[in-house]
C-alpha cells in the first residue's frame, strides 16, 4: 500500500523560556503556526527489509538516526502492528536546521501516513506517541494555530492567523538546539533569577482572536534571537533587511537560524523576495495554513 503526506514547516510567532525544569529540560511558553512551504513524505509497504529511509537532500540521515525512522519504529512498536517491511521517501523542501521544525514534521506525516494504513491509534494516542520523538512533534501532528507549553506537549488552540503573505528566509547557518538552550541558560543564570518579562503573549492571543493582524506582528517575540544572533551574523542581517524592505514584522523561527517576514502587502513581499534571494539565501513565499 501506498500513502504520500503533506508535512508542512512551522513557524514561532512567539516563544519564550519562563523556567528550567529540574530534569533539565526547560518550561516554553510559545504560539506556533503551520504554513505552506513543506515536505512529501511518501510511505510504501513492503514484504521484507525493515525499515528503509531515502531523501531528495543527501545530507539528511537515511538510516535509524532519521527521526522520521524513530517515527516508524516507534508506530510499529507501541502499536504492535505486523510490518515486515516500509519504505519512506522524503522530498525536502524546508531548510534543514533553520527552526522551521523539518525533522518533526517529516516525523508527525510519518506517524499520520501509518495510522492512515493501519489504522490502529486514536488522535490521542497518536500524540502520545508523537510527544516520546520530539517537542515539536506533537504539535505538527495536529498543525494550524496553537499555543504550546511545558516541553511542547500541552497545546491549546486559538484562532487562526489572519491572512497575510509570510517570507521565509534561510540564509544555512545551521544552530544547534541543545546549543542554544545552554547559552541562553548561561545569559539566564539557568533560568533560576526572575527576569524582567519583555513579551506580551495575551497581546498576541488578543490579536488572534479579534483576526488583528497588526496586533499579532506588533507582539512578536523570540527569547533565541539573544544567543543565536551573536553567533549567525546573516539571520540578524535579514531580519534588518526584511524590515527595512516592508515586512510589518520579523522575526528568527524557532532556535534558528531560519528568519521570516511578516507582509500585509503581497506586492512588497514579491519584491522583497527578489531583493533578498542570492547564492547565500534562500527564501520561501507561503502563507498560513
């Protein structure tokens, strides 16, 4: 049997760190959204062989290290499905290691692609399973407009973004999660000071709700762009250039190093687009979804 997913990218609207956890890991406050640029992920059922990954991006991992193949392995076991063989196929679109989650992404199509076949889980469950591969698995699981806490597991959704044109820039300067997370601990003090909140997340959830596009740009905010910035030059450069080329706001997704723009005006995007795309560059016209 044959089943091909759509695996879209994700965006931060909003993502900020209120504490560290005691197991290590950190307690995020964040505001996600899905949007059109994505993957293909194409899923094959086979009489032999295990497990097998293939990639249009040769870079990316095409044995057990794929979380895309975590993704299966996991499926087959939690739901003892009798699978003697798969092959998945993933056509990469989203830039690797930008923030735009393309690794959980391929992971949740995965998941969505073999409960599609098999049919053994409840959404529940699925997210469930989701939650043991990655934070932001869950979340590109179930897509469109959601806040997220604790890991990223407990999600709640809002209203979704207005319509609007959004530039997704990348210009391959790759940034380590786990990184970013420890030299923000070190800004921080491990998160163990209180600190002066400079975010407004009911101003962004306001902003949802009433379908206020300049109320959702205008409380952006992204605690990464402290740590990450100083160490990628060309993601600060193009957030100052997708400012000053018309974008009502932008931002760096994620732990980066991946930038967006956020334009009322489809026009100046396209233009946009055109002034920011070179050799270094690569940039993404899409829209929510």
């Amino acid at each position: 049997m044959n089943v091909k997913i759509s695996a879209p990218a994700k965006i931060n609207l909003y993502l900020d760190i209120l504490w560290k956890r005691k197991d290590g890991f950190h307690n995020i406050q964040s505001i996600m959204q899905t949007v059109s640029l994505s993957d293909t992920v194409s899923i094959r059922t086979e009489s032999e062989g295990g497990i097998r990954i293939t990639c249009s991006n040769p870079i990316i991992p095409q044995d057990e290290r794929n979380i895309a193949w975590k993704a299966a392995k996991e499926y087959i076991s939690a739901f003892d499905v009798d699978c003697k063989g798969l092959s998945i196929y993933i056509e990469k679109n989203i830039p690797v290691c930008a923030g735009l989650a393309g690794g959980s992404t391929d992971a949740a199509a995965v998941l969505l692609g073999l409960n599609s076949i098999y049919e053994k889980a409840s959404v529940i469950e699925l997210i469930d399973c989701a939650a043991k591969l990655g934070s932001d698995v869950p979340f590109c699981l179930v897509k469109g407009t959601k806040i997220t806490q604790q890991k990223g597991e407990d999600m709640t959704s809002v209203p979704p973004m207005p319509d609007c044109t959004i530039l997704i820039c990348s210009s391959g300067e790759s940034v380590s999660t786990a990184w970013a997370y420890g030299e923000l601990d070190r800004i921080h003090n491990d998160f163990s000071d209180r600190r002066e909140m400079r975010s407004n997340i009911r101003g962004m959830i306001d902003g949802l709700k009433g379908g206020s596009l300049n109320e959702v740009t205008s409380n952006m905010y992204n605690i990464f762009e402290e740590a990450v910035f100083p160490l990628c030059p060309k993601a600060k450069e193009t957030k100052e250039k997708l400012l000053a080329l018309g974008a009502d706001n932008a931002m760096m997704s994620g732990s980066g190093s991946a930038v967006f723009g956020i334009f009322t005006d489809k026009e100046a995007a396209l233009k946009a687009r055109s002034a920011l795309e070179n050799s270094e560059r690569k940039v993404f016209l899409c829209r929510p979804q």
